[in-house]
C-alpha cells in the first residue's frame, strides 16, 4: 500500500486506473488498514 500510495500521491509513474480499480474492488481491506495506520501516526486536530 505505501507503493501505491506514493504513485498516487507523488506522481511516480502515470497513475494506471485498472490498478485503481483493482486495489478497490478486490483489496480494500488493505487500503483501509494502511488509512487506519496513517491516521494514527497524525496529530488530532485538537492537539497543539
């Protein structure tokens, strides 16, 4: 998930919308995990 992560985000490679589809459709429990992960490592928007 980091590595598509980086291709979405930074632009590494052109963006290919079957992997999209795929990572939706059949790998979704990944990508939320990897959101999840993410999410926790932030500050709240309370903290300082």
């Amino acid at each position: 998930m980091a590595g598509f992560r980086n291709v979405l985000v930074h632009g590494y490679d052109d963006v290919d919308l079957a992997i999209v589809r795929d990572v939706v459709e059949h790998r979704l429990g990944d990508l939320e995990a990897f959101v999840a992960a993410v999410r926790r490592r932030l500050p709240s928007v309370s903290d300082p």
